[in-house]
C-alpha cells in the first residue's frame, strides 16, 4: 500500500510550512505530497491566510527530487480548462514528470463568495466539471504537430496547438473521487487513471470502489487499470498519551478519529489500513492538519509503513 501526506494549507499555512513538510515526506520515504485546493478556511481564523495549490505545487516542484506531488482536489470552477492545462503541465516538466492533477465539480460555496468565484448549481457545476475534463485531457493527448478542438455548452476550444505537453510517461494522471454513485463512476471509468473515496468507512469504500469497476466494465475498460485510494485523517501516536495530545492539537477528540481515520498506536493504525487494503484500496492518503508535527511523519515512517506488506 502507497502512503501519501495529504495536507490542508487553507486552515492556515505558508509555502515555508508545507516545504518542510513535503521534504520531511520525502526524507522518511512517502510516496506522495498533495494538498488540498481551497481558499478559504472552514474553521478558525486561517491565518496567514491561503496559498495556491498550482503556485505551491510549482515550487515545491523545484525543492523536492523524488515525491510525486498533486491536487486532492482541484476546483473545475477556480480556473479555466485551458490555463490549468498549461499550468499543470508546466509543473510536470519542472517537477521532472511526478505531479497528478485530482479534480472535483467544487462543493464549498462560502470560499466563491468570499473571492468573488461564481458558483452555479450543482447540476452546472457538474456539467462544466465534466467538460474541464474533456478539454484538459484532450489538449494533453494531442499529438505534437496537431490541433485541438471542442466545441461544448460551457468550453469552446479552437485550433488549440496543445501546449506545453505534459512529461511523464502516460502522461498526468488524474484524479477523481467522491461518493456519488452516478455520475462520478461514468467519468471515473472515461477519464481517470485513479479513484478516490474521501472519509468514509472501509465498507463505504468497497462500496464505491465496486460501483466505479461496473462503470468501468461497462465502458469497456478493465477495471484492473484503476487505482482505488482512500483519504483519511491520520493521528498516531506511540502511546495513547501522545495519541491524545495529537488528538487535541487539532481539535478532535481520540473517539471519533478512532471511529473515522487513521488514529491509535502504530499496531492499531496497521489493523486500520488492513481493513482499507482489504476493501481495495491500493493507496492511502493521510491528512495531516498539524502541519508543524514533523515528528508525527516520522513515527508513521518508521512504526507504521513498513508493517504494511503484512496489513
């Protein structure tokens, strides 16, 4: 199972806190860096306020060697298909080929009032959603030479040259996840290398993940080629001490992160991802919300990570 940090920077974090971070994550050998795409705060005061994902992602592109680094998940209505394409392509070259754009519909209303963001009903929003994922992925898989063209309700592309292309093998992976049980699949089937179910039990997941194998299977794809991957708040601790102090840092108590996440001693944080891994989950994402803990990656490094051949 693939270990991924996961990190929200909107509840008030700068660049110099998710560097240390994301290069403690790949000193003590986590597979992955991402961060969440808000700009807004859903509690307390966020201060210093909220950094960019695609600006962050482009630096850290340049501070870290071998971490793959992403968005879990992008907002379809924060940018244009067109410009995220390029931006997200350009931070594939300077990362050396290891970013994965994860892209959603958005949900959070307060933050596109807040910053002057429209934000149409859900219906809309998925519909425009479902055309980014078109658009960028078109303009992706142009072949170099060739033009691109779309002509949709919301999106209308022209004789795109389709640059820059993206540098990795396969190209940009995308991400999508959620719980819905419609539409979701069907574009997870038609545009995702990877699915993703956000804070749920293993049993919703298994759940969910089953639904997206259909939608693949009926798409005429094999479902062996998804990666299924779960996100869950970590909160590990050597004792139930450090558990509790963890636990208070972030303002949670040990009950509900022991009913809802990756929380305990390092034994009970193994039987945890077992159960993950057992609903097919190939690939965890912790959300660590006390960015300033380093010593809480090096714990899950060293007591957790490498019991997991046997979860």
């Amino acid at each position: 199972m693939d270990l991924r940090i996961f990190t929200e920077p909107q509840m008030g974090a700068t660049y110099d806190d998710l560097l240390a971070v994301a290069r403690r994550s790949e000193e003590t050998g986590f597979d992955a860096f991402f961060r969440s795409d808000h700009y807004l705060t859903m509690g307390g005061d966020g201060l210093p306020g909220p950094t960019d994902a695609w600006l962050t992602l482009a630096g850290l592109a340049r501070e870290t060697e071998r971490i793959r680094l992403g968005t879990l998940m992008s907002a379809a209505t924060f940018r244009l298909p067109g410009p995220l394409a390029i931006s997200v392509a350009q931070v594939d070259q300077m990362s050396g080929g290891r970013v994965e754009l994860g892209i959603g519909a958005a949900w959070f209303e307060a933050e596109h009032a807040a910053y002057g963001i429209p934000f149409p009903d859900l219906g809309e929003r998925f519909d425009r959603y479902e055309e980014q994922l078109a658009v960028i992925t078109g303009l992706w898989n142009t072949p170099a030479g060739e033009t691109f063209d779309h002509d949709g309700a919301y999106y209308r592309v022209a004789g795109s040259p389709a640059l820059p292309k993206p540098v990795q093998d396969g190209g940009i992976p995308v991400l999508i996840g959620g719980r819905g049980t419609k539409r979701t699949p069907r574009l997870a089937a038609r545009y995702a290398s990877e699915f993703n179910v956000p804070f749920a039990s293993a049993e919703d997941n298994g759940r969910l993940f089953a639904g997206v194998r259909v939608a693949c299977e009926e798409a005429g794809r094999d479902p062996g080629s998804m990666i299924f991957s779960s996100a869950l708040v970590l909160c590990v601790g050597k004792d139930d001490a450090e558990v509790a102090r963890r636990a208070s840092a972030i303002g949670r108590t040990v009950e509900d992160l022991r009913a809802a996440g990756v929380a305990g001693t390092p034994a009970e944080a193994v039987d945890v991802l077992g159960r993950y891994a057992e609903a097919g989950a190939r690939r965890v994402y912790l959300q660590v919300l006390d960015l300033a803990d380093l010593d809480h990656l090096d714990l899950v490094a060293s007591a957790v990570a490498p019991q997991l051949g046997d979860a």
